[in-house]
C-alpha cells in the first residue's frame, strides 16, 4: 500500500522554470487523499513559489523546498536545516570568482540577490514567481538565516568544476539541481533526508513510498523511497538509478503514473487485500 508520493517540479512536472502546471494534477492530488495517500511537492524553488504553483491544493499537501533544507506545510514549518554562519561569507566570495554568474542567497520565507533589476532578479521574480527582496551587499545578510546558496550560470557544470575540489566549500554539500543552477546547502540537508524526515513525522514505513525526480539532487530522494521514479525526459543517471521511467513532462508522465497507483489502491482495497 502506496502512503507517501514526493515529487521533484521542474523537469519533472513541468518544463524548467515554468509556472503553469496541468490543472489535472489537482484533481489527482485530491483523489490521492481520499484514498489515504499524502502528496508532497519537492523542489529546488523557494517555498513561495511551490505554493503558488499548487495554491489550489496548497492546504492538502506537504512541502519541501529550497533543496531539501525546509520541510513545512502550508501555515508551518516543520524542520529547516540552515548553514553555518562561519562559512556564509567564504562562499559568497568564492563564488563571486565565477565569471558570468549570478548568487541567490535563500532563506525560509524569501530570497535574496544583489543589486536591482540584474537578469536573475527578473528570473526568479517574473518566471519563478520567488519572493525576493534586492540588496546592496549580499555580505550583509544576517547569514544564520540561510538555508541555501545558489549560483545561476548558462554552462553551470562546466563552470563550477572547480568548486567541488574547493577546500572552502568541502564542508558544505553541493548539487546540480537544473540546466543552469548550483545548489549549495548544509551537509546535513537535501532531498533525501527531507523526505525521510517527512516520513517519520508522518509514520510512514519507506516501503510506503513513491518518489519521482529527474535530476542529480533528486538522487538522494531515491535511496529513501519504496519505489524510486523517474521521467523519458531525465538525466542519464536518473534511468539507472530508477525503479520505473515514466514518459515526459511534455506527456504528463507522472500524471500517468499518479492515476495507475490510485488505480491500483482502489482495485486492492474493492477486492480486500488492505
């Protein structure tokens, strides 16, 4: 029996980046409650757009956002996982070497960048529907908020190599978690724990669980669900670490999905087998 379904957003349900979700998944987020089955939404974003993007279910499902480091639902926040105040600032300047790079510093409830109208303010704002706040120095945060570090590059493999042999950064966790984003969060964060502290909190056994994801910062995720799920779409990694590859995005593969597993509960529970 199915209690638990995560899933990962962009590239997964929806092209990266885009805001419009197939109302579909409404109504199947709804069914899977009526059958006893939670959904959480699981991303790399900020926890405003996550709501945002799933407002007309926003109080029927979980949250975990910012890559891991924030667990929450709707009016609370559950766990947060921040990073060492010590090492803020080494990586803000670390990072600022890299050519051609933008910095988004998060906290729990919004984001912050540095200077006014730049080209990623206009993407998190407009795009991604992030509540940010411009500032003139990003040293100047109060830096015990932070949850996650995020570097936005065209080419961000490439240009980022260097960072994981970085001694400044070796106690930090690092992730490609999009086509152009580095995620850098605390050692004891990301997508996996999150999700299995979010099966503890809600006594859910891992072979209860579903998760689906389509990139590097999913893998975690994978290694803490019954049945790990990924897209036609996805990485190469994702095919082979994964139990089932779904179609893609573009052809609402996890929706498919979504519908087989209620499907399946409700055969089971009409011939009493749960």
């Amino acid at each position: 029996m199915i209690r638990l379904i995560a899933s990962d957003i962009d590239g997964t349900l929806v092209p990266e980046g885009s805001h419009v979700i197939d109302p579909a998944y409404y109504d199947v987020i709804r069914e899977l409650k009526a059958e006893g089955i939670t959904f959480c939404a699981c991303s790399g974003r900020q926890y405003y757009s996550m709501m945002k993007l799933f407002e007309p279910v926003a109080d029927d499902i979980y949250f975990i956002s910012a890559n891991g480091t924030v667990v929450r639902t709707r009016d609370r926040v559950l766990h947060s996982w921040t990073i060492d105040p010590e090492l803020y600032l080494p990586v803000i300047q670390k990072l600022r070497t890299i050519e051609g790079s933008e910095i988004v510093v998060e906290g729990v409830e919004k984001s912050w960048i540095e200077g006014y109208e730049t080209p990623v303010t206009k993407l998190m704002r407009d795009q991604y529907h992030y509540s940010v706040e411009n500032v003139p120095d990003l040293d100047a945060l109060a830096s015990e908020r932070i949850v996650k570090i995020s570097l936005h590059h065209p080419n961000v493999e490439e240009a980022t190599k260097d960072l994981f042999r970085s001694h400044r950064l070796e106690k930090l966790s690092m992730t490609i978690s999009g086509a152009a984003w580095l995620d850098i969060i605390s050692p004891e964060a990301g997508k996996g724990e999150a999700f299995a502290l979010l099966q503890e909190y809600l006594g859910v056994g891992i072979e209860e669980t579903v998760y689906f994801g389509d990139n590097l910062n999913d893998l975690s995720a994978f290694h803490e669900a019954g049945v790990a799920a990924t897209v036609a779409n996805a990485r190469q990694e994702m095919h082979d670490a994964a139990d089932i590859v779904a179609s893609s995005f573009s052809d609402l593969g996890v929706l498919r999905q979504l519908r087989h597993i209620l499907d399946l509960e409700k055969r089971f529970k009409a011939e009493g087998n749960i």
